[in-house]
C-alpha cells in the first residue's frame, strides 16, 4: 500500500465519524475548565477513546490521557497532542460561571486529535507503517491560575506550571521522536494555515508587595502602602520598555490579584502575577532581571519589602 492509499485509508474513516467529530469538539466547548482543573474534559475524552475500542492511559499529566497504536518497533513514535484547557474572558459571549471560556479554541484541537486518532488506530493503516503514534489529550497550555498551580507545586502534585513539561518530567515523551499539534489563529484572507509558526517563551513571576497597616484617614504616616509600591513597580517597568530591543519582541504582562482590603486600611500586601515574553532565551533573562530589579526598587523606595517567585514558563 502506497503513501497515497494509506492516507485515503485514513480520509475515508475520519469522514465516516465526521459528525462524532465536530460533535466532541461542541461537547468540549461547553465546559471549559481552567488548566490543572480539566477534569470533566478529560473524562470526555476518555470515554470518547473508549468509545472506539481503545484504553487510555489517564492522569499522564496530573490531568490528560493518552492512548497509543503500541512498541515503535524500528521506526519512530510520532505523538499528536490537543490541549484540554480554557481561558477567563467575562465579555467573550458564551463565558461560563467565572468567565471560562474556550475562546483559545482548544475545544477544536481535542476534536483535531480525536479525529486523528480514529484516522489512524481505526482504519487499519498502521499494518502499513513503520514506527508508533500517540494521541494525547495535554493539560495546562495556558499559564494562568498561578495560586492554584504554585498550591499544586508546593505539595509535591506537579512540578511545573504547564502541561507539557509536566508530562516530560514525568517521563511523557521519552520515547517520543516527534509532536505534531495544530492551533487555531485568526487568518488572512486566501490562507488556510501556517506551516512551522515561532512564537516568545516566558517567565512567570508571582510577586508579594509587603508593607504595613494603618489606618488610612487617622495615622496614614505609620503605614507603609503596598499597593503604592506596586504602582510605583509599574511605572518602573513602563520606563523600561523603551530599552527592550524590536527584535526580541519583548512583552511584560501585569495583573494585581490583590490590591488591599479595607478602603480605610493602608493596604499592607498586594499580589501581582507577571508574565515576562520574549523571543530568545537571553532576552527573556534580560528582560525578566531588569522587571525584578523595577520591583525591588519601588519597594526599597517607599521602605518595604518584595518576594519575587520566578518560575519558566515555555522556552521560545
């Protein structure tokens, strides 16, 4: 059998389940789950490869689930990965309770992978072909919900902020000579993909802006304010934008998750997730040490303290 009949093999089988197909991916769409959280997606995928006649491997990722066509024998094992998780966007239209939404659009990927999966392990094409394939449903794309995952990385349950480097901690992808992925863009007229995108790696930063309490209207002046520590840390970090290189695409990302308490309290804490982009690793240490160094510098000023926690998010 030729390349060209093995792949109509495959064509012929996936239009055959076309309707499963689109319909597990509308069924992933209306429950979208935060990454490290995609419990009910990852049981809809178990059930959809079980539904097929194939066992998956569950909790491969502390979520997600893999199934496999077996040994490699003497070619290579090709993995084809969808990614299980959501985003938060409260205006996106179909946001569910806590602004949950697939509006990455990874609901299509699982549909992607779960359509290459009846392709190849339904069709009777491995027979024909050399080597293995996997088809794994990945958690964690999204480097959101930092509280959460830090809880997860403290108690031992995961080791790092996103799912696939969770699954090669883990031992995933040891024997794994290749992974294909595909992920929905927005596109220009006339084309219908890009081949062989490059896109910034990222270092995620958890930060602690600590001051003092006081009451805000009678003893301001015995309060140190943290929450003006990180305004000043903004403004630092604005400055320094100018010194990022065109090049280096670099992008730094800021969002205070807690700002204070009482209106009438100096705020003594504030929390801020940063998000520190950019195209090469050199850049992303650059960029991250001068952002670190912005921080310290608003808390020394007004005569607090920082806590810095740094963890790599993806590399370029």
């Amino acid at each position: 059998m030729d390349k060209e009949e093995v792949k109509q093999r495959c064509l012929n089988v996936i239009e055959e389940h076309q309707d499963e197909i689109i319909a597990l991916g509308k069924e992933a769409y209306k429950t979208p789950e935060l990454g490290y959280k995609e419990f009910r997606t990852g049981k809809l995928m178990e059930e959809a490869f079980r539904k097929l006649g194939l066992e998956p491997e569950t909790g491969v990722s502390y979520t997600g689930c893999r199934v496999s066509s077996g040994p490699k024998g003497n070619g290579p094992r090709v993995a084809v990965m969808g990614e299980l998780d959501c985003i938060m966007c409260d205006a996106h239209p179909d946001a569910a309770e806590g602004g949950l939404v697939h509006a990455c659009g990874h609901n299509v990927q699982l549909a992607n992978l779960y359509g290459a999966a009846v392709g190849i392990l339904t069709s009777g094409v491995m027979e024909h072909l050399g080597g293995a394939a996997d088809f794994i449903a990945i958690p964690a794309e999204e480097c959101v919900d930092y509280e959460y995952r830090n809880r997860l990385m403290s108690q031992g349950t995961i080791h790092y902020l996103g799912g696939k480097q969770e699954l090669m901690y883990r031992g995933g992808l040891d024997d794994t000579d290749m992974v294909l992925q595909c992920h929905m863009m927005e596109m220009e007229p006339g084309k219908c993909c890009i081949l062989d995108t490059k896109g910034n790696g990222f270092i995620s930063k958890t930060v602690h802006f600590l001051g003092r309490a006081a009451h805000a209207g009678f003893a301001p002046e015995q309060g140190i304010n943290a929450l003006n520590m990180a305004e000043l840390a903004m403004n630092n970090i604005h400055a320094l934008r100018e010194t990022f290189r065109d090049e280096d695409k670099v992008r730094v990302s800021i969002v205070i998750k807690e700002g204070g308490g009482l209106v009438n309290v100096v705020p003594e804490r504030v929390t801020m997730e940063i998000m520190v982009r950019a195209f090469t690793i050199d850049a992303m240490e650059d960029a991250s040490h001068k952002v670190n160094r912005s921080m310290k510098a608003a808390a020394m000023a007004l005569g607090g303290k920082v806590e810095i926690h740094d963890c790599i998010g993806y590399l370029p």
